[in-house]
C-alpha cells in the first residue's frame, strides 16, 4: 500500500475504519538503540579511508550502520551515548569541490 491508497482508504469510510499494518512497515532503520560509534574504514573495509559510523539497534535485535560526515558533529552536539535511543534524520546535503577540480 502506498500514500495514495492509504488516502483513499481512510477518507471513504462511513461509520467507522480500521488500518492494519504489520510493525515491519515502521521499521526506521535510522532510529534505535545507539551500541556504537567511531570513525572506521568505510563500511568497515580496510582498502577504504576513515569515515564516522553510528550502529543503531531497533527493538529485534537487529544492528544497522549508518556513515556520514557530520555524524560525529551531531551525535556530540546531542550529548548521545551509548544505550540511548536515538533518531538520526538526513538534514541535507551539499555538494562539494575536491583540490583536483572534481
């Protein structure tokens, strides 16, 4: 199901409208359990440089991690620590000019 179909589907009732949905379809995998954090190789392979990396784990047990350069930034500024449970939320991007022009 979809935005559309969910619109259509809950203006159209009468009397009364139930919505099931399985917990799967809220599952964010940029909010959780905070279990780790650091700068490592990216996706931690050792051909690739350092990147600042958040491991989040949501309510199953299941681990994801989420790269970006302002992480380090932002978990610091939120004073987060490990075991807290946090909501990471994509602010933005820029685009930047590296020395060599690209």
């Amino acid at each position: 199901m979809d935005r559309s179909l969910a619109y259509v589907g809950m203006t159209r009732h009468r009397e009364a409208a139930t919505l099931f949905a399985g917990a799967d379809d809220f599952t964010d995998r940029r909010a959780g359990r905070l279990v780790d954090h650091g700068a490592a190789p990216y996706e931690h392979d050792p051909k690739n440089g350092l990147s600042y990396f958040a491991t989040l784990e949501n309510d199953k047990g299941e681990r994801h991690t989420i790269w970006g350069v302002d992480l380090e930034r932002a978990i610091a500024a939120s004073g987060a620590q490990r075991g807290d449970r946090i909501g990471l939320e994509h602010g933005g991007s820029q685009t930047v000019r590296l020395p060599d022009g690209t």
